[in-house]
C-alpha cells in the first residue's frame, strides 16, 4: 500500500485521487454518525491513540462519496472514522 501511495503521490500529479485509511471494516449498516477525519494514518484521540479500531463499510461508503463534491481531500492520504 504504501508502495501505491508513493506512487499516486509521485506520478499521479494529472488525476484527483484521494486515499482513504479506514480503521477495521465491519460489515454493518451505515449509520449517520459524524465522521472525523485525520491527515495520516489514522484519526487520533487527545492522548494520541486511535478513536476507534472499527467503523462500519457502508459508512466509509457514505466519506468517500462525500469527497466527490469536496476538494479538502484530493491529493491527499486520510484516516477516517465514526463517532
């Protein structure tokens, strides 16, 4: 993955990409939780350890559709979960 990411970093420059890093995917219903986000590898608490280690697919479904109409995440790497 990282190799990919380089990559997309590197070489892509002509497309809008956006890598998303979920924590553990689980097979449930979206639900309609706030999303948080996070540059990096994954969405920190204060102390600085994950919020969460799961999130549901179909809510990483509902971020990665939200990024097709908002241009805070093109070109970038983030880590994303539900509150």
């Amino acid at each position: 993955m990282l190799e990919m990411e380089k990559y997309l970093e590197d070489e892509c420059s002509d497309l809008n990409w956006t890598v998303v890093r979920p924590p553990g995917l689980q097979n449930t219903p979206v639900t309609d939780k706030e999303i948080l986000t996070h540059e990096g590898y994954f969405v920190p608490d204060e102390r600085g350890y994950p919020i969460t280690n799961t999130v549901s697919r179909a809510d990483v479904s509902r971020f990665m559709l939200s990024t097709l109409n908002d241009n805070q995440w093109t070109r970038k790497i983030v880590a994303m979960c539900c509150k």
